[in-house]
C-alpha cells in the first residue's frame, strides 16, 4: 500500500463496527484499512505504514492487548487508540502502560475520536520531524540512527554515525581533528591517522566521487567542512 496520503489501520472483528470505524477516519479525509483480528494486523504492519491504528480489545485469538504488546515488541511505533466496550479503570490504565496513546469506550462520539486521531496524526509528524535531520540530499533520523542519500539508505558503523550527526549538526562550521578526537572518540586512545580513515571511509560511502569530495571538504592546515 503506497500512498502519501495518511492511513488508519482499524483492527476489530465486528464487521458493524468496522464499517463505523471506516465512516469516522474517512470523514476526516484519511484512508482507512482494516484487520479482522490481531494477527492480521501483525502481518499487514510488516509490509505497510500506517499514521494511527485503531485496536479493539476482545477479539479471537490473540487479544488486542497482546497484540499491542507484539507491536510494541516489534519497535513499531505507530500511535494506538484503544475503542472498546470494557470501561474498567483497570483496562484503561493498562492499555495505555503497554503502548497505547488513548483509550476510548464504546459507543464512542464520532466528532470526539474523529479530533483524537487528527490530534494523535499531527503530534506523531511533529515528533517524527523534530527527530530528523535534513541537509542537502541527506537524512539523518536521531532514534533510529538511520541514514539516507536521496531515500536511499546508507549503512554506517557507530563512529560514521557519530562523525555524520556532528557535521549535520553543524553545517559549514570546521572541524579540527583534535575536536573530532574530543567529539567523538572521547577518552579512547586514536592518532590522527584513525580519523583520516574515518573520513576517507565516510567519503566512500557518502560522496559521489570521493576523490573529488562535494560534501565532506578537507579545509588544508585546519580540519574538515561538511557542506550541503
């Protein structure tokens, strides 16, 4: 499913309530998709992205705690309205401590959770780009220490990403190799040869002619300049 547009993921195994559901998220302008039971959710979250899920609680098979529970184990975190019928304390407190963002109780107002899933969308986007980084062609997501080149992924070891983050950080400004050994090696024992090849080993991934660096520029006698 490839779309820009945002898609809720309803999970519940009452087809009347799936087709409410489906009614509320789509009178907002937001795509829905559905799951009849927990496992069905599980499979269609490994091939497909989604801005909200919505889950219910008693289902066949693995409930919807359980199933927040994989979710969750699967570092999936996609924001969760819980919409169930139970309306214990104790069942609210737990949804929310295993994961879920918002619990709500059947019969449910639509205008109500029609708001909380706009809410819970745009404060999920904002987080997402409060932890990104993006600089020229390039992206660096903070918590998942994910890199990317024009959408592309480059894999990076943890001093690449460390010495990347810094000069995303801090665009145009120089870099000494004393700084980076204080940056990012720390306390640990390198000469200045390790960080040439750390830089010559970034470049290589990074740049499009390493020979000829557009990104990573060599600023002769002083340091090193990361420019986008």
């Amino acid at each position: 499913m490839e779309t820009n547009k945002d898609i809720v993921l309803i999970v519940d195994d009452d087809e009347s309530v799936l087709s409410s559901l489906c009614k509320v998220v789509e009178s907002n302008n937001i795509l829905s998709d559905t799951a009849e039971s927990g496992l069905i959710a599980l499979e269609k979250l490994e091939n497909n992205v989604y801005s909200l899920i919505i889950m219910d609680i008693n289902m066949a098979g693995i409930d919807g705690f359980e199933t927040i529970k994989r979710i969750r184990e699967k570092k999936i975190d996609t924001p969760i309205i819980i919409v169930s019928g139970r309306k214990e304390d104790f069942d609210t407190l737990y949804g929310l401590d295993i994961g879920a963002d918002d619990y709500i109780t059947k019969p449910f107002n639509p205008v109500t959770l029609g708001a909380k899933i706009k809410a819970l969308i745009r404060r999920d986007k904002k987080h997402i780009e409060d932890r990104v980084i993006r600089k020229g062609p390039f992206t660096f997501d903070t918590s998942t220490l994910r890199f990317f080149k024009n959408d592309k992924e480059i894999f990076l070891t943890s001093k690449e990403n460390a010495m990347i983050k810094l000069f995303m950080d801090s665009e145009n400004q120089i870099f000494t190799k004393d700084a980076l050994y204080d940056m990012i090696w720390d306390n640990a024992v390198v000469d200045e040869q390790t960080i040439i090849v750390y830089i010559n080993r970034l470049r290589a991934k990074i740049e499009d002619n390493p020979s000829d660096p557009k990104y990573i520029k060599t600023v002769r006698g002083i340091g090193y300049r990361f420019t986008v």
